[in-house]
C-alpha cells in the first residue's frame, strides 16, 4: 500500500487531524514501477488518489476507485461551493476507472443519476467478536443511555443529536473541529473523545441505542459495530441508514431524530445482533477481489486470485 506516511504532508483545512500528502507524482509513478502490480485499487479522491489516478493512465495501467465520501455535501457545508462542480470534478476522476466500488446500492443510483459509470458494490464487514453484547459492562450514567460515534463535524450531524429532546444520558465518541464548541454550548452532554479497540466495544456494549445523525454518509460502519453490539440504531431515513437498517427490527429511521431514538429503544437487541452476523469481513473481502480489474488487460483478477498469499512463479508476492 502507498499511504502518506512517511510523505511530505500539510494539514488539511478545517481538519489539520487529516495529513495531505502533497507533489508525489513522481514517487508514485516510480513506486508503480518498482511494485509492478497485478491490480491497482485507489481509495480516495485525495492529493495522493489524484497523483495514483495520473501515474497509471500514464503507465497504461487499468485500475479501480471506491467511493466512500460524499465529498460535494461535505464541501458545501463548510463552503459556497456548488454540489455540481464538486460532482463534476469526482466524475472526472472516476470515469478513468475500470470500475468504482460503492457501499450500498442507494449510493450506486444515487451516483448513477449524476453520470458516473461502471459502478459496482463492495459491501462492508464488521468485527463480530470485538463488537458483541457484553452483560458485564454497566456504564456509571442514567438511563438510557444512548451514543454517538464519529468525527465531531458539521457533516456528521452531531449538533443534531446532542439538542435531540430524549431523556436519559448522551455520550458522544469522538474528536473533531465541533468538539470545543459542542463541550461549551451542550454540557449535560458526555464528550469522550476518541476510543480504540476494546476500549470502544466495551462503551458501545454499554449503551442502549447507537445514535447515527449524520445526513452525509455513504455507509456508515458503525451502526453495524453498534448491532453487532445488539444494539438498536436510530438515524435520518437518508444514504447510507436506509441500506443498513432493517426498519422496525433493528432500527428507527424518522425525519425527527428524537422520536427515531424513541422507537428505536423499543426495539429486541437480538435481532441487531443477528443482522450484524451477515456482514462478516471474508464476503467483503471476497467482493473487493471480484471487483479488481487486471492492471494490464490480460485476463481477470478474479480468475488470477489476486490479493491471496501466493508468490508468483519468480519469486515475487502479488503486487
């Protein structure tokens, strides 16, 4: 993988958490080469996306994109930037691609509506025995008791969720610019900051329901991690909530968040948990190697078995 660690990077506007890796053409064209890959798959529409995208058309190489931010909404919240410029400029970058790879197929009608092409699905998969129902965890907070997990941004809704009028206790799980602003204007409101691993399952574990606010998403992996936690998700009937959400079984989607979290409490914690038990990481795993495309055209990837440990017959692991 070619990330940007260990690259120069500038912190990105209004998210210097965010590292840009910026002017690396020419390290990924040379990269691309050494590498001699199989398949290329690029992730982001980033500085280093764009850079990846400009190598390989150059090389002659094929490749794949996914697309996992809706980053012409997330742009206008903070900007007077219209969604159509932004969606032009995605169209551009990903019409290049063999293939793009979206969440959910609300996303890939969405995105179908607006141009682009050769959309295909790659699910999601969830940690279904770090996220589990945990008896053992009883969190020092009134009832009930409902989270939020995720970046504390505009785009994420968070604001929606701490002003919900619900009673019982409200924990926010993460970091963000809105953070400082959010402590000071919602104090009843228990802000954690960010929470890895264990650490994460276990507060989940320990909550009710798994508030998701954000109207933005393309997913949403968490409501799958608060499931698999058996819990109930209350979110917007928007992208992302309405592919993941079994309406009435394991969660509540309404316009209006509070009576979302409402009816979403009444709901049996099994029947999250159960849902959860399909998204397990080898399906989305196998999906994402179906939908690799062989860098030079020869023959398909999926019929090369690229991605498994195998080496090739010089020696060399796939690329």
């Amino acid at each position: 993988m070619m990330t940007p660690e260990g690259l120069f990077t500038v912190a990105c506007p209004t998210y210097p958490e965010i590292r840009l890796a910026l002017m690396q053409g020419g390290r990924v064209r040379r990269w691309l080469l050494e590498v001699a890959p199989d398949a290329v798959h690029i992730a982001t529409e980033g500085p280093l996306g764009f850079a990846a995208r400009s190598a390989a058309l150059r090389a002659g190489l094929r490749f794949t994109t996914s697309y996992h931010t809706q980053f012409p909404q997330y742009l206008s919240a903070r900007y007077p930037i219209p969604e159509c410029l932004s969606y032009r400029l995605l169209r551009r970058f990903h019409g290049a691609a063999s293939r793009t790879m979206v969440g959910t197929e609300q996303v890939r009608r969405e995105l179908r509506r607006r141009g682009f092409r050769h959309l295909v699905q790659w699910g999601r998969g969830v940690d279904t025995e770090l996220f589990r129902p945990r008896s053992d965890v009883r969190l020092p907070y009134p009832g009930p008791i409902l989270v939020c997990v995720g970046r504390v941004a505009v785009e994420k809704g968070v604001a929606d969720f701490c002003r919900a009028p619900v009673a019982g206790t409200k924990i926010v799980v993460g970091d963000g610019p809105l953070l400082a602003d959010l402590r000071r204007r919602y104090p009843s409101v228990v802000f954690t900051g960010f929470r890895y691993g264990e650490d994460l399952a276990r507060l989940i574990a320990g909550a009710d329901c798994l508030v998701f606010p954000s109207r933005t998403d393309t997913f949403g992996l968490v409501m799958l991690e608060g499931m698999a936690a058996g819990l109930p998700v209350a979110a917007y009937p928007v992208t992302g909530p309405v592919d993941v959400v079994r309406e009435g079984v394991t969660g509540c989607l309404r316009t209006d968040l509070g009576a979302a979290i409402e009816a979403a409490l009444r709901l049996d914690r099994r029947a999250c948990r159960e849902q959860a038990l399909e998204y397990r990481w080898e399906n989305a795993t196998r999906q994402f190697l179906d939908n690799l495309v062989d860098a030079r055209g020869v023959v398909s990837c999926a019929t090369r078995r690229v991605g498994a440990a195998v080496p090739h017959a010089d020696g060399r692991r796939p690329g």
